[in-house]
C-alpha cells in the first residue's frame, strides 16, 4: 500500500487483541498510537483499538430568551415544576467534536432540528487553522512598544504591535508566518502563546524596545509588573470636551495632559462657548486647533501615556499680555485622573505646586468614575480552509457564497462571530464568548478551533449538502459520533443566541 492511499485509509474500528499501535487520522501528523496512550496533540486516544477523541462533545443548553442566563436544566422528559427553565433547546457545539481530516469526509456532525417551524441543519467540525491568529486589545495609555515593533513569548517571535485604538494598544499576534515560517521553536512556541490565550489562560509577552506585559482575556493587564486599574475616558481634548462645565467658576486652566492629544481648557472650543477667559499658557507642542496640542512628549509610562513625570515639562512661559497675573490657578490632570496636580502663579508669573484643594477633588473623582476598568480582550482570527468547507459540502464554494450572502451563520462554539468581506470565511470572535478551554492543537502546528455552520434545512440541499449524514440532535445525544467520546452538557454563555434570529426570521427568497 502507498503512503498516499495508507493515509486516507479508515482508522481500524474493532478491537485490536495484538496491542500494536493504530494510525490516528485526525489531523495531518497522522500519530500511531499504542493502546491506553493519547497521540501527540492529546486529543485522541486508541482505547480498545479505537481512536477516541478524548474531551467530551459538548451540548449548549439556550434559554427560551435571548442572552438569558440558564439554571441547571431539567431532563427533557420531566415536567416543569414552576422552578426550572425547561426549554429543550440544544445546540451541538464543535467543541470535542472531531474534525473533518482528510478533506474528503462529512463533518463529523451535521444535526437537524426544528425550531419554530423551520428545520435547520447546524454543521458541526473542530477546525485545523494553520492559517490564524489572535488580536490583542489591551486597555491601557502607556507605552508598551514602538508600532511594528517584534512581540516575543519565551524569546521567540510571535507577533508584532499593530496600530493603536482609542485608548487602548494594540498586538497582532500568530499568523501562518510565525507558525510555519521560522524555526521549529519559533511555530511551537506561537502554538502554545495562541492556545494560551484563546483558552483565557495567562500569557507573559515581551516587546521588543518596550514594555513586558501579562495578558490574560477578561482580566487587567500586567505592563512591567503594574496592573492597569483604568481605561482613559478619552484623550486629553475629549476630556476637555466633556468635563469643562464641571470646572467653570472652580478653576482658571485645566491642562489634560496625553500622549496623543493634550486638551487646554481656555483654548478649547468648550471652553470658549463657556466663556472661558485667556490665560495666557504656552503649551511646548505642536498645536493643531485651538486647545489641542500634539507631540507634547514621547510615549511612555507617565501622565496620560507620556515619559513625563513633572507635568510642568510641557509649560512654556506664561503672557501677562494675554491673561496671565499673579494667583491664577491652574489643575494639570491626566486623562484616567490618576495623576492630578495643582499650581498658582506667584509674582513673576511662575507655576508654583500647592496643597490640591477639595474644590476640585469632586471634578478628579468625576474623571476617573467615567473611566472603564482596563481588560485584555482577545479576538481569534482564522481562516476557514479546504477542510472546514468541503466536510459541509462537495461544491466547497458553495459554502463561502452562502456565507457572504448571509443564508449561513457562522459560530464557534455557540458564539457568533464576525465574518470579514471579501473572497474566503474568514472570521474573528471574542473567545470570552466561548466556553472555557474550547480550542486545542495539533503539532504541525495548528490551532484547533470549533466552527459550526447554520442554515435552513432546505439552504443546505441546494449547496450540495451531506444529506444523508443529517442526524438529530436525540440521536446525538443518545449514539454520540464516530470518536466514541462522551458528551456533556453545559449552560450556554449568557448573549449567545440561538438559533439565529437572521435565520428563523428572514423572509424566503
């Protein structure tokens, strides 16, 4: 027999008494494994020579509302006694389901359900995704590291810092490049930063001429041994914006100080419509409209995402001309409000620190009170291949169209995810939507990623669907699949909704 024809060739279903070792055909590492061992992914197992994936397949239990979080749910068969939701709807996840390797098979679930009168079919597969990554989002103004700049796990390169959002940093980490395009230490080291994080586990990264950071989904971020508390209620000209009332009549200037926009009251738009009066304050920066100063500093760790810890740096002499005199008050703040200042000017027109007055503590608090607390979010990005789209249907193709043309929605595990435009699927979803530790890996290596395809019933016949490996989700839940593992099932996450509305609802072409 050939490598070629040996490879696709079944996994022995009966018992093997001599002990040897059977092929697993799950993904493309194709491991002999021994009886009682697991293969190199841990995954599956050969118990009794069989191949058995070895985590359960995992059954969603959705309220009859959507997003309504669920108690533990009652047996189908039992009435309700006036205590439970009984609901009797499930969702089959991809979560332990198996994959479709080698490309010829059927996903290893395509169920049927009817909900409201429309009979849907949910194709259900744990994807291979060489092809993937992950967006980091972490909420914070300080300076973690230069754009482009390497971002490294274990000394390896995985990712690199992408471009800033408002208020928070930015890292694109994963991508076939560093999984397959560098050492052999570099592709495993990715594997296991990727895995890591899309099973909200804890990661230590570093950047290169930046920040070490401790990034965990859902949690506050760690930059340099610090956790963050705050996300910026904006930048220093939002601030501006949105907190002038609040310091008319208290306060003579108010400087936000920021990295990327630094705010001046008496200059500022909202300022004038207050009629705030000239104070005459030089801000050291390159002024863009009025009250809106850029380049104040360079990034960093201090006020407001700069290297500044004396917000004075940035002063220039103030112009009894132009409104300065003896006594003004000015309040330098950042725009989390966790570094604030006071100064009057003495005689000769110089800021001078005093005691921060209680005046003003209210409008601080304020700031910081409209400040979001500092996360990690995590988004896995993939794109779904050869694999995923030719276990749903023999016109691959197809599927993609039904995809972008919105007849087919697309979850992993139960979530609902983003598809992005354009030729392919490929899609991004927060993983803190997903249930707890639902990706795995191969040692290629790959992520491994549950993905589900859902659509009416009737949609899925015409795309050249598997028709005939259509099964319940009864006899799911009572046969299980070709894996032979059990199932579990578990509450949905709260949000999640299903079936998809878009699908029960929209109107038949």
């Amino acid at each position: 027999m050939s490598e070629l024809s040996e490879r696709f060739e079944p996994s022995p279903e009966r018992p093997d008494p001599t002990g040897e070792k059977i092929r697993c055909d799950a993904c493309p590492v194709m491991c002999y494994i021994a009886d009682g061992r697991t293969g190199a992914c841990d995954r599956y197992g050969n118990v009794g020579g069989k191949i058995v994936r070895t985590d359960p397949l995992t059954i969603l239990h959705h309220a009859a509302e959507e997003g309504t979080p669920l108690v533990p749910f009652l047996d189908p068969e039992e009435p309700w006694d006036g205590e439970l939701v009984n609901t009797g709807r499930r969702f089959v996840s991809a979560i332990g389901a198996g994959t479709t390797y080698p490309d010829y098979k059927p996903a290893p679930f395509i169920v049927s359900q009817e909900v409201e009168g429309v009979d849907l079919v949910t194709v259900v597969t744990e994807g291979i995704f060489s092809y993937c990554g992950v967006k980091v989002k972490i909420d914070t103004d300080r300076h973690i590291g230069p754009e482009t700049a390497t971002v490294r796990a274990k000394g390896e390169p995985v990712g690199h810092v992408t471009t800033a959002e408002y208020g928070s940093q930015m890292l694109s980490l994963g991508g076939v490049r560093h999984l397959t395009g560098g050492s052999k230490a570099e592709g495993r080291v990715t594997c296991d930063t990727l895995l890591a994080l899309c099973n909200r586990e804890p990661v230590e990264l570093t950047i290169d001429d930046g920040a070490t950071l401790v990034v965990e989904a859902g949690k506050a971020p760690v930059i340099d041994g610090r956790q963050e508390q705050r996300m910026r209620v904006g930048c220093g000209s939002a601030t501006i914006g949105m907190f002038a009332s609040q310091w008319r009549d208290l306060i003579d200037e108010v400087v936000v100080v920021d990295d990327h926009i630094t705010g001046v009251v008496s200059e500022h738009q909202a300022g004038k419509v207050l009629g705030w009066p000239d104070t005459g304050i030089k801000i050291i920066g390159r002024r863009s409209t009025p009250g809106r100063y850029f380049k104040v500093s360079e990034p960093g760790l201090g006020w407001g995402g700069t290297t500044i810890a004396d917000p004075l740096e940035i002063l220039g002499p103030f112009n009894a001309n132009k409104g300065a005199r003896p006594g003004l008050s000015l309040l330098m703040v950042s725009t989390t409000g966790e570094q604030f200042a006071y100064y009057e000017l003495d005689q000769d027109l110089k800021p001078v620190a005093k005691p921060f007055p209680d005046r003003l503590k209210k409008s601080v608090d304020l700031i910081e009170d409209n400040c979001e607390p500092a996360l990690c979010t995590v988004l896995f990005m993939g794109g779904a291949g050869g694999s995923l789209r030719a276990g749903v249907t023999e016109n691959p193709v197809n599927l993609t169209r039904s995809v972008q043309g919105l007849n087919t929605y697309v979850t992993c595990g139960g979530a609902p995810v983003y598809v992005w435009p354009g030729g392919g699927i490929t899609i991004m979803v927060d993983v803190t939507r997903m249930p707890q530790n639902a990706f795995g890996y191969v040692p290629t290596p790959a992520l491994v990623a549950p993905v589900e395809f859902t659509l009416r019933r009737d949609d899925y016949i015409r795309l050249g669907g598997y028709a005939d490996e259509i099964r319940s989700v009864d006899d799911i839940v009572a046969r299980g699949g070709a894996y032979h593992n059990p199932r579990r099932d578990t509450p949905a996450p709260g949000g999640n909704p299903w079936p998809p509305l878009r699908q029960r609802r929209r109107e038949r072409r």
